[in-house]
C-alpha cells in the first residue's frame, strides 16, 4: 500500500529519470563482475600473481559484495535509502580508481574486497526504488527492464573489458566506472527522493559478524589451500577452525535469539531451502566456467583479448533472449519443467565444452556459449519464481538476502573450487604424459620428430616439455567442464522437492525481479 502512494506520488517525467540513473548504477556494479576476466592475464603479469592467485581478484569482489549484501536493507532503514545508495555510488567509484592504479596484488585485491563492500547495496537498493515508483500494474515491466539492465553488465563487460585492454590499458577496466558513477550520483541526488530513517532500526551483529568470519574464512581456506598443501599447514589448519567455529557460532544464535539476523522460520519452506541450493549451483556454473574460458581463450587458443571479449558475448546475449522468452512462459508452462531444461541445456553446454581442443571454430564457441547463456536463462527468473513462492510476505525481505548470499557464495567457491582443480591437475596429468616421454619410445625413431623433440638434447627435452605441459593443461580444462556438467545434473533430483503454487506465476512482480542480485 506504501508503495503504490509512493508511486502515484512520483511524477510520470521523474520516474523516466529515476529509472535511468539507477539502472546506470546497476549496469555499472554488474559489469564490474566480469570486464576484469580478459584483462586477468594482463593484470597477471603487471602485478607478477601466480595463475591461481590472480583469481582473488574475482572472487575478493564477489566476497565482500556477499558479505554486505544482507545488511544492505538495515543500513537504508537507519541512515536513509538516498544516503546510502548515495555513498556506495561513491564509494564504488573510488574503489575502482584505486583497483586501476594498484601497483602489487595485495593492493588491487585489497581495493576489489572494497569495491565488493560499497556495490552490494547498489543492485537490491535500485531494485527497492523501481518498486516503489512504479505501480503494482507497471512492476511487471519495470522488473523486467530491471532484469535486463543486470545482465547487460555480463553481456557486455568481456567486450569492453577486451577493448580497453588491448587499445589503453587493463587500467580502465576499473576507471570506466568513474563517468559512470558521475552520472549515476548526479540523478540520484537531483531525482530520487529520501526515505525516513529510524534510529530504532537495529542490526544483529553478533550474526551478521559470524557470517562474515566465517565467509572470509572459508574463502582465505580455498584460495590458500592449494599453495600451502592443505591441512600440513597450519595457517589452512587455523583458517578452517575459525570458519567452523564462526558457522557454529551463526547457526546457534540464529536459533536462540529473538531477533537474529537470518530468521529461522526461512528453513520450514521447503520451496526456499530447495532454491538455495539450487542458485548456489547456478553460481558455480555461471562465473566459474566464465573465469575458465579467459585463459583457456587467450593462452591455449592464443586469442588476441578484443577477440576473447567478443566470442564470450553471445553467452550473455543466450541469457537476456532467453529470460524474456521465460518471462511470458511463467504461468503457462510448469516452472519445474523450466527448471529441469535450463539445467540439462547447461550441461549439454559443458558436455560439448569437455570435447573442445585449441583447434574449436570461433563459430562452436560462440555457439557453445549461447547455448549455455540460454540454460542460465532459463534458469534464472523461474528459480526466483518458485523459490519465495510459498514464502510468507513478511519473511521475503530476509530470504532475499539469503537467497543473493548463496549465490554470491556459489560463485566464489566454484572459481576457487576450478582454479584449484586446474592447477593441480596440470601436474598430474603432465606426470601421467611423461612417463611415455623416454629414450625408448619408438616414436622418437621417426627423424622428423626425432629433430624436433629428441630427449636427450636439451633443446629437445625443452620442447617436449612445452608440448606436454600443453597437453595435461588441455586435459585438465576438459576435466573442470565435466565437473560443471556433472554438478547441473546432479541438481536435478531436487526438482522433484520443490511444490508447484495454487496458481504459476501468482507470485508478486517484485519477485520475478531478483534475478541476479
């Protein structure tokens, strides 16, 4: 009822500005997710980061935009969604200034962990704001531009991120974000109107600090891992200590006090519990396999970065096609028969991604990348449909946040989780071809392979090793995409928990919106 007074009170003209600007602040959060994956070599070699360190600069944002996504509704309600919405724009922006100008990789994963923390609140605040200037009539429409504008970011960041590295710098990967946030800042301050804040709003910190310990943690366990050899270090041994003492810590006051900052009552539906695991796998899916097509792109295939950028597009092009096409199928067709062929559409995509060599057509990558765009489509706005379905009103709020934190979670594991993979992998499956790398081979008695790659020179042994280093890492990339592959059939036994509605598509507009954040 607010909302709809708020709406018939805003201007017919404002609204048009209102809906630009912080669609523009949505745009630009959400490109800042993947316009750094084909500057990544470049920032490799220009902060000297190791194959596996390098992704921290993924997943630090994506970390810290997971840690501050939940209290992003507290901090509108205490200080005003204008104000808040306001500083993250700000904050964002200089958090991107410092990523283009860090000299080590500390620093540039130190300012990503700051950009996470300012952009978690742009995606759901913007949202709030589209909901309440637009009639419930209107929502549909707005949500769906809504939807749109958080995938443009994806469609769009490889591209641009491509350009502006190989024709400036990998620096303006991150200064681009500074004419955006100007004019972004400037509408919100001129047409988006104030909120009331209430100083009796409160925060549950003991909660909210848990999830965050344990949150760091788990990440600093992952990424530190693989280089410190697991648990014969003690710092993995320390790291995995705090992150299960902090989940314990979360999950025994979540039960046991009054007002806890996740609501226990959100785990008795079962549509909910079932959702979060299932976005939990579409975030693996998603950045995962989009942080392994860089390199597999530029190094084994020796792509020029524009050229990367450009045949990674199609894949988010397949998912805005197919998110329209989903959001006239809503309550026509069963959202579980959606669900079902997003899922086995982006394992037909990984399937087809495990067959690849570095001789794949331009033609089969940019379809193969549709294709799997498309599943993600398909999956999803009908996966946020039937997630808060059955979900009481007064708890969609709290399950929101939740609901962005196990995907934003999902992402930062799964490119943890292939990194890690990729890596050790490489060694094992270059240990497996060297043992066929002898003297006695009879292949070495052919003279032309016998010049180029005899093993007793040096020079021979030299590129025999460059060859079958690019081998194991060829094998290695098509083991991560059939793990991909095996993790989108394994959610599909979880469809049969999910319960269908009264009536497919009753849910509010509003929910159809949180597609992304």
């Amino acid at each position: 009822m607010a909302s709809a007074i708020a709406a018939a009170a805003t201007p017919v003209a404002n609204r048009g500005a209102i809906t630009a600007c912080v669609i523009l602040a949505v745009i630009m959060q959400a490109l800042d997710t993947t316009i750094a994956n084909v500057a990544l070599p470049y920032i490799q070699g220009s902060v000297s980061a190791s194959a596996d360190q390098i992704n921290w600069v993924l997943t630090s944002y994506i970390v810290a935009a997971a840690i501050m996504t939940p209290p992003s509704g507290f901090l509108a309600a205490r200080f005003g969604r204008k104000r808040v919405l306001s500083v993250a724009i700000i904050g964002f922006v200089v958090a991107s200034i410092l990523c283009g100008a860090a000299q080590s990789l500390p620093q540039i994963v130190g300012f990503r962990l700051m950009q996470g923390f300012f952009g978690a609140a742009l995606v759901p605040l913007s949202q709030s704001i589209l909901l309440d200037i637009y009639t419930p009539e209107e929502r549909g429409s707005a949500m769906a531009l809504f939807g749109v504008s958080v995938m443009v970011g994806p469609v769009l960041g490889p591209v641009i991120g491509g350009w502006l590295t190989e024709n400036i710098s990998w620096r303006w990967v991150f200064y681009i974000n500074l004419p955006l946030g100007i004019l972004a800042l400037v509408g919100v301050s001129i047409f988006v109107s104030e909120t009331r804040s209430s100083v009796a709003a409160k925060l549950d910190w003991i909660g909210f600090g848990a999830l965050s310990i344990a949150i760091g943690a788990l990440q600093l366990f992952l990424d530190r891992g693989a280089q410190l050899d697991w648990f014969d270090s003690f710092e993995i041994i320390v790291e995995a200590t705090v992150c299960v003492a902090a989940l314990y810590i979360l999950v025994v006051h979540t039960f046991t006090a009054e007002n806890s900052f996740i609501k226990p009552r959100l785990f008795l539906d079962r549509n909910f519990c079932v959702g979060l695991i299932f976005i939990f796998i579409v975030g693996i899916c998603y950045l995962a396999s989009l942080a392994l097509m860089t390199p597999y792109l530029q190094t084994l295939m020796g792509y020029p970065v524009v050229t990367a950028g450009v045949v990674m597009g199609p894949r988010g092009l397949g998912t805005m096609v197919c998110m329209f096409v989903v959001g006239k199928l809503i309550g026509k067709v069963d959202t579980r028969i959606l669900l079902g062929s997003g899922l086995l559409v982006s394992a037909w995509a990984m399937y087809d991604m495990a067959g690849w060599t570095p001789d794949v057509s331009q033609q089969t990558i940019m379809l193969t990348g549709f294709l799997q765009g498309a599943g993600l489509g398909l999956l999803f706005v009908p996966l946020t449909t039937i997630t808060f379905a059955t979900l009481p009103a007064e708890y969609r709020g709290d399950g929101t946040g939740l609901y962005n934190l196990s995907r934003n979670i999902g992402s930062s594991v799964g490119i943890s989780l292939v990194a890690y993979l990729l890596t050790r992998n490489v060694q094992v499956n270059h240990a497996e071809i060297a043992n066929y790398v002898t003297p006695f081979n009879r292949i070495f008695d052919t003279p032309a392979i016998k010049e180029a790659w005899d093993p007793l020179k040096l020079a021979g042994r030299a590129a025999l090793d460059e060859v079958v280093t690019r081998q194991a890492t060829i094998i290695s990339y098509v083991d991560d995409f059939k793990l991909l592959m095996i993790l989108c059939l394994a959610a599909l036994p979880f469809l049969a928990l999910l319960r269908t509605p009264r009536k497919e598509g009753a849910a509010p507009a509003d929910d159809h919106a949180m597609v992304m954040e």
